[in-house]
C-alpha cells in the first residue's frame, strides 16, 4: 500500500506513565509493560497509518532529564537532537504533571515539533485533579491531548495532534526564559555558533549544554552539524571560562520553577480518599519497623502458593509423561526403530524432556503470575525504597534491590534490568552479583532437597508451609551473600562512593488479571520452559551416551564421576553431582534428571516418580543430611548459565566482567560447602 507522505515520530516520557502502553495502542503491538522503572531499555519501533499516512513510531527509554548521564538520558536526548524525529510526542502521567513537565520543558528545548500526550486522565479524575488542557497548550506553545491509553480513551485526539504538528510548517517560537545570568551567558556563547549549520533553536539548546558541561552531546551535535574538532575544543574552552561557578543546578532550578508555575495554572487538585490510602499503605509498606517484614512475608505468601499449587499438577504430569514414554516406546518398536535409537529417544531425551516440564511447568505457570501482579501493583519499587540503605551500606544502588526480584525469575533479566542503575560502577556491580539469586530454575531442586531431607516424606499437614518457610531463608540468605558481594566488589574491583537516585513511588493501581496471566504465560513461563526444553534435548542425549558408552571395564559416566569424585567429597558432595552441575551449564533445570540418570546409568528416571523413591535413590548412593546441605548451597551458590553469562558479556562487553561473574559465585558456593563439610564432619554429623 502507498502513502501520502511517511513521517517519525519519538514517544519519550518519565519512566511509570503509561508511555508503553500509548505505544501498543497506537501500534498494535505488544511491548511489556508494566508498574516500575525501566522497562524500556532500548528504541521499541513500531508505525500505525493516520488519513492515508503512515507514521513510524520509536519508543524511547523512560527518563527523568535529558541530562546524558545515565544510558537511558543519553539515548532518549541523542535520538531527538540527531535523528530529528518530524514529531516528539511527550507522554506524561496527569496525576503528577507538574514534574513531568521537567522533561517536557527540556524537550521543548530542542525541538518545536512536539505533541504533550497528558495519560492516565482516568486515573487522575478519580483523586479529583482537573487538568486544563487548552491552557496548558498556550503556555507550552505545542499541541496537548488528553488520553486514558489502557482503555483506548483519547486516542483519535492524539492522532489529530500529532498529524498537525507533523504537516505544519510553523514553528513554536516560545522559548524558556532563564535567570539573567544564565541569559547572559548564552548571549556569549550564541556567537560562537555562527559556523554550525542548523537552527536557532539548536544552537541555544548547544549553549546550554556547554554551559552544563555535557561536552559529549555538544560533541555529537557540532559533528552532526559538520564542525571539526578544533572548533568544539574553543567552544568548550569559552564555555569553561564562563562556567566558573557552575550554571547546572541554576538552569535545573529555573526548569522547575517554570513547570510549577505551569502546573499551578493548568492543574486543579483536591485531597481524596484515594490519595490518603496510599499514603497510608505507603506508611506501612515503607515503614522503617514493618517495611522489610511485610517485604518477607510476601515472599513467604508467594512461595507457599507456589509449592502448595504446584505439587499435584507436577505429580499428574510425572504420570501421564510415565505413560507417554510407554506408549512412545511402543510406538517407534512398531515402525521398527533400532533398539538402540529407540532407547535414546525415549529412556535418554524424553525421560529429560518429561522431568523438566514436569518438575518445572506448574511451580513456574503459578509463581510468574503472582509476580507480575505484585510488579502491576506497584510493589517492587517499594521493595527497592526499603533495600536502599543497606545496599548503601554496601557501596551499591538501591536500584539493585529491582533486578534482584527479577532475578527470581530469570537471571538473565535480572542482569538487564542492571540497565535502571546510571552509575556504571554500580551498574557492574548489579550485574555481576545478578547471579547469586536463586532462579526459578533451581526452585524445584531446592524444594525437592527440602521437602526430602528436612521436612520427610510422604509429606504430612504443614510441610508445605515449612517448605515456604525454608525457601524464604534460603533467598534471604542469598539476599544477604549478594549485599556482601557487593561490599567486597565495592571495596576491592570496583572502588566508589554509592550515588543517590530518584526512585518513583508509583500509585497503587489495580492490574488487568487477564493481561497478567496471558503476560506470565507466554513472556516469562513459556520462554524459560523453552529455553530449558531446547537445553534438554542435548542433555539427555550426552548422559545417556555416557551412560551407554564403554571405555575399559566401565561407562565414560563411571571415568568422569570417579575423576570428580575425590573434588566432590571434600564439598560434601560428590562426583555424580559435580558432573551434573557441569553438564547443567547450559540451564539449572536439568541437574537433578542428570544426577538421577547417572546413579541409574541411564535408565530409570520416569520410574522416579515420588519424593519417596527419589530419596531411596539418592540415599542409596551415599547421601547423607550433610550431602542435602551442601546440595543446597551448591545449587544457590554456583556458576551461572550459559544464558546468565552470554547477557553479562552482551552487557559489559568485557571477557573479565563476564568471568567475575562466574567465578563469585562459584567461589562462594565451594568455600561454603568445604566449611560446612568440614564442621559437620568434626561435629560427627551425618
């Protein structure tokens, strides 16, 4: 299909204002979004068509300035300066206008062709604010719409606004008036950009960046712009000279004051009933006495629905896999499958294959949904605010407190999520220490070792609570090794002072359950149950290979186990274990179905399909309580994937980084096992 004419647009906005679901309803598509910070890291691209045009939209990362300090200021700002979107729509949330309009101002800065999209309109009705939406276009200069994007309200009026800004010629002339210093000063400095070729506007907004001191900006934009090095070096050396004192916070402060003079014409607010619950939710939630309590005890809730849900639909799949194999088995006999082939098929891959989805499917289909409400509701942010002193304590970022409850989930994104943290120091150290959270990956195996060796089975009334109980020490305890980890790294690698960071309280809002479930389900259970699955395959095919495979007078498994053997012992562990957490690299979840086929040489591991016989199994081949302690520690303190290490590689694109990574918390997990061994062993425990 032909257009008329093709045009770009640029979505920006402060993080938590709806500026990812404005980007789904006007493009169709369906980018995560979500109540916390940082959930666009990158340019999400997509277009929607508007009376015969088409308009290609970019979904920038959320940001409160355009300062260029952290990674998302520097993309948001260097995409509108150098690509020069024919449309900037800003996207601001209306119960809290007057600090959107810090970045709304800063926009205007640069670009006239700009569109004000005030969202979440609804919500703003229901704490009594009134937004004067004509007045707050004659005082910005730009067009402004009202819009309610989760319910699609608004949406044509925005579409209107961004078509007559994308085919008027005229130019918003209304500029931002400064502090007479600060006025001065540009006047100085306006001179000296007669050689750029661009537009007044540009230059101005030049100025003020040298004035800033955000030389890398003003380095992009003079290269733009077909200036050398010479001539950016004497525009930064006039700069300097002006800049004695610093013009920064003087510049910032004059940004505020104009956006609370603007939202005190254009913004009516009354106190409501809403707004006091918050707050007092907010008293309690983030309380010094009961903040990180309650935080506790809704990880507790959560995993205790989790084991509790998941055991009989775990146990159901166990049965019908079991019987699948069976008839699998039968099935490939008939065509007249070789022997051979037909037991690695079956008694290799398939058994893998049956234990992952099994073991893995329910507890992650029940754990991933209760995540994502907690995160629709506005609670990680909270968890985050009551995490910030003590990871200051530990020279790191509150922020980090995020990417460890993402981490729950999947390492992997936990380790992106880093993205929310500006300081690059604290950055690595978010990223580096990701790993040490225990993934949903390894839930299984540690509940497994519980509920065997510390609760006793067949399970009796409340194991399951003890289990949640048990599972929450062990993450706390995690919690506890990364604030640690973080010192040491704070102390030793990666010296620094901890910086301080604005984190948004969001208000408390009700998720769309059906969005959550669909969400869940296919973004994080499916990709992780995939990504295993894929992982699996392989897996199952080397184990049963080495299990069949003969060297001598025994397998290639019975050499390498006997080889690791003599390591293991002195962790508590043993050969078959170890081999089995190397073979695992790939993915946590195929441990245990490697530690069952190698004491079973391969063959039994659908027949395991109770706790009970698990435990005869492993007790059988020499495990004590002391074997189950150190198996625990070792699972939460090991080596991260191969998934974890290839995202902190394409993060830190550093060999090192990614090798500190890996070597931190396989360090701690061998120094932890040893100690315990060794104390239980003198404490004649076993």
């Amino acid at each position: 299909m032909k257009y008329e004419k093709e045009f770009t647009v640029a979505l920006a906005g402060n993080p938590n204002v709806g500026k990812s679901t404005v980007f789904n309803a006007l493009t169709g598509l369906k980018q995560h979004t979500g109540n916390w910070v940082g959930k666009t890291v990158g340019n999400a691209a997509g277009s929607y068509t508007y009376n015969n045009n088409k308009y290609l939209i970019t979904d920038l990362p959320g940001t409160y300035s355009l300062c260029a300090h952290s990674a998302e200021e520097i993309i948001a700002c260097r995409h509108i300066c150098l690509e020069k979107p024919d449309v900037t729509v800003i996207v601001c949330d209306a119960s809290c206008l007057e600090r959107n309009l810090n970045l709304v101002l800063q926009i205007t800065e640069i670009t006239s062709k700009a569109v004000l999209c005030v969202n979440m309109m609804d919500e703003a009705e229901k704490k009594n604010i009134k937004t004067d939406i004509t007045k707050l276009s004659q005082q910005l200069g730009i067009p402004v719409a009202a819009t309610s994007a989760r319910s699609k309200k608004g949406l044509d009026k925005l579409m209107q606004a961004i078509e007559s800004v994308a085919l008027s010629k005229e130019s918003n002339d209304i500029t931002l008036v400064y502090t007479s210093r600060i006025e001065n000063a540009i006047s100085q400095l306006l001179p000296l950009t007669e050689k750029i070729e661009t537009d007044s506007r540009t230059k101005r907004f030049i100025c003020l960046k040298l004035l800033q001191g955000d030389s890398d900006t003003v380095d992009s934009l003079c290269k733009k712009h077909g200036t050398d090095d010479n001539y950016l070096k004497a525009l930064i050396s006039a700069a300097d000279r002006l800049t004695v004192n610093n013009f920064t916070d003087e510049i910032i402060s004059c940004i505020f004051i104009t956006a609370e003079g603007i939202a005190a014409e254009g913004v009516k607010r009354s106190a409501n009933k809403k707004q006091v619950r918050d707050r007092k939710i907010d008293r309690i939630l983030t309380g010094k006495l009961t903040g990180i309590p309650i935080m506790l005890l809704m990880l507790f809730i959560i995993l205790w629905i989790t084991i509790t849900g998941a055991n009989y639909p775990s146990a159901l799949l166990s049965e019908l896999f079991g019987k699948a194999e069976s008839l699998l088995y039968s099935a490939l006999s008939s065509i007249g499958t070789p022997v051979t082939l037909n037991s690695v098929l079956t008694e290799g891959i398939f058994r893998v294959l049956a234990w992952v989805v099994s073991v893995m499917l329910p507890p992650m289909a029940i754990f991933f949904p209760l995540f994502t409400i907690l995160e629709d509701y506005g609670i990680l942010p909270r968890i985050a605010f009551n995490l910030d002193k003590a990871f200051k304590k530990a020279g790191a970022c509150g922020k980090q407190a995020l990417c460890l409850c993402m981490s729950l989930g999947c390492n992997a994104c936990g380790i992106t999520g880093a993205r929310i943290i500006d300081s690059k120091r604290e950055r690595l150290i978010a990223i580096i220490t990701a790993s040490i959270m225990p993934c949903n990956g390894k839930f299984p195996t540690i509940i497994s070792i519980i509920t065997m060796f510390a609760i006793g089975v067949p399970a009796v009334a409340g194991s399951d609570f003890l289990a949640a109980l048990l599972l929450s020490a062990a993450i706390a305890a995690s919690v506890a090794a990364v604030m640690l980890s973080s010192r040491f790294l704070s102390k030793t690698l990666l010296k620094g002072m901890p910086s301080s960071f604005t984190l948004e309280l969001p208000p408390y809002r009700t998720p769309q359950f059906a969005k959550v479930l669909v969400r869940a389900f296919l973004d994080r259970t499916l990709f992780v149950l995939g990504r295993a699955v894929i992982v699996a395959i392989p897996a199952g095919l080397i184990i049963w290979l080495m299990a069949n495979v003969t060297a001598g007078d025994a397998s290639l498994l019975s050499h390498c186990t006997e080889f690791l053997d003599p390591f293991g012992r002195m962790m508590g562990l043993d050969g078959v274990i170890l081999l089995a957490f190397i073979l695992g690299f790939p993915a946590n979840e195929i441990v245990v179905p490697i530690i069952i086929m190698a004491y079973s040489e391969g063959t039994v591991l659908t027949e395991i399909s109770e706790l009970s016989a698990l435990k005869d199994l492993f007790i059988s081949n020499g495990w004590t309580s002391v074997t189950a302690i150190c198996m625990v520690i070792f699972v939460l303190f090991h080596f991260p994937c191969s998934t974890s290490c290839i995202t902190v590689y394409k993060e830190t694109k550093s060999l090192k980084w990614t090798a500190v990574s890996f070597a931190l918390p396989t360090v701690i997990g061998i120094a932890l096992c040893i100690a315990v061994n060794g104390i239980c062993t003198l404490s004649a425990v076993a």
